[in-house]
C-alpha cells in the first residue's frame, strides 16, 4: 500500500490518481494517516457504495433487527458461524437462487 503526505497528494494529484488506480493509497498529515483513497474499481467491492446510497425508508431499522435477531439465534446456539469463503459461497448462491426466481 502506497503512503503519500497531504502535501504531496496535493502537489502531484496526476501521480496521487494514478497510484490510487492501481492500490490503495493512505494520506498522511503531521506522521499520521488521515485519509484513503481507493479507485472506483475497488470501493464497488467493498460496503463504502453502501454508505453512499440512499436507503429506503426503514431500511436502518430492519437491518437492525435481522443483525440482533442473528446474534441472539447464535448466542443460543442455534445457528453456527461460517468461515468467511464459505459464507461468501452461500451468499452467492442465495442472491443467484433469487435472481433466478426473478
């Protein structure tokens, strides 16, 4: 991962894009890191576009109560974790299932 002071992200902001193409680019002012920038590459990989997107009315709130109600389940034992790949697969996997009844 590539370090850049504010200064010379702002200086040589070509280069400073470019860089942020190609891998993550940490910004850092007075020795400490303050900022990151990502290509739109890499943040549609990640939940920042979800952040960024205006939710339907209520959303917060439902995802909230699924989040608790699964903790609960887990914390009673009555569902397990995944590892991170596997999870990943079944998530898939549904999305697919519902894309197709769709």
């Amino acid at each position: 991962m590539k370090v850049m002071t504010a200064r010379e992200a702002k200086n040589r902001f070509g280069e400073f894009l470019d860089a942020s193409r190609r891998e993550p680019v940490v910004i850092t002012k007075n020795d400490r890191p303050v900022g990151i920038m990502v290509s739109i590459e890499d943040a549609a990989d990640t939940l920042l576009p979800e952040f960024l997107l205006d939710k339907t009315p209520g959303y917060d709130g439902w995802l909230f109560e699924k989040v608790t109600a699964t903790l609960e389940r887990l914390d009673a034992g009555q569902t397990t974790l995944h590892a991170h790949d596997e999870a990943m697969a079944l998530l898939r996997e549904r999305v697919a299932a519902r894309n197709r009844r769709a």
